[in-house]
C-alpha cells in the first residue's frame, strides 16, 4: 500500500510561540489554555519543534488564535498581525 510521508509544516513551531506570546501566556498557563493532562514541557516540545501537536490540540491553538487550521499548518500563510 503506497503510503506517502507526509510533509512536516517547517513554521509551526514559531507559529504556535507567537500564539502563545501575543496571549500574553507562559507554558504552564498555555497548557491550561489549551487543557493538556500532561505538563507544561510539551508546549515547549511544541515550540522547539522537538514534538508535534495532534489535531485535537492544533484545534485549540486555531480557537485561541481565531485563525484556521490552514494558517497554522501552511507554510506559505502567515499570522494576521493583530
């Protein structure tokens, strides 16, 4: 079954940072924010690109940014500068 690998988005993790900035939140208060059971060091994962979201987090981050999902994971959009 040819599956593909699929692409890893290259500006997510600067993405999901500047989220996280403009809120005004550090990583334990972004945890909460986007109500991860485990501890704040994943955002961090997040933020260095050491680790990736799964949906149901991409999903929060796109709620607390009033962006879509495309913005965050498309490489070639960028943040609205609000």
């Amino acid at each position: 079954m040819g599956r593909t690998r699929r692409r890893k988005p290259k500006r997510l993790a600067r993405k999901l940072k500047a989220i996280r900035t403009k809120l005004g939140a550090s990583q334990p208060e972004m945890a909460k924010l986007l109500e991860l059971k485990v501890s704040y060091t994943v955002v961090s994962g997040y933020e260095l690109g050491t680790n990736e979201p799964d949906l149901i987090t991409i999903l929060r981050y796109a709620k607390l940014a009033r962006v879509s999902t495309d913005v965050l994971i498309d490489d070639e959009l960028n943040l609205p500068k609000r």
